[in-house]
C-alpha cells in the first residue's frame, strides 16, 4: 500500500493523496473516493482548486471545518442516504 496523506493548512486549504475519484461535491461537502475508503470533507465555500486523477491528487480550498475516513464500501451497495445513514 502507498502512502496516503492529508494535509490541512490553517482550515483554509486541504490536499489529498491517493484519491480515486470524487463521487459529489458542493459549497459545502464533498465525498471523495480514495484507493484504500473514503473522505468526507465538510465546510462552507469550498472548491475544488485543482484534481489530477492519474496522480491521485486535490486540493480543495475555503472553511474546512471537518474531514472524516469513512469505511471502504461493497460495490453493490448504492444510495447516497444509504451511505450517509450507515
């Protein structure tokens, strides 16, 4: 397995490493895709400054207030509530 990293700077700006893809986004969540689970960033104006997916790579930038791992899921298993709601 690859190194994986997050780095938050000053809750303005965060860059990811290993992402697979971003499954949604808007002003203030966005569900990312990683190799090895998921990332769920939440906040207020955020953007995604600029993504590289044959690098695996984010940054996103505005209010990051939190980000949290969520667990790898079954291919099978679909819905977005479904998945919040878990």
């Amino acid at each position: 397995m690859e190194a994986h990293v997050v780095n938050i700077d000053n809750r303005e700006r965060i860059s990811v490493t290993e992402v697979a893809d971003v499954e949604s986004f808007n002003e203030e969540i966005i569900f990312l895709t990683l190799k090895n689970g998921g990332l769920v960033i939440r906040g207020e104006d955020l953007h995604i400054q600029k993504l590289d997916l044959e690098e695996g790579r984010i940054l996103i930038l505005g209010a990051i207030s939190s980000a949290v791992y969520t667990e790898k899921r079954d291919k099978q298993e679909k819905g977005f509530l479904k998945r919040i709601l878990k």
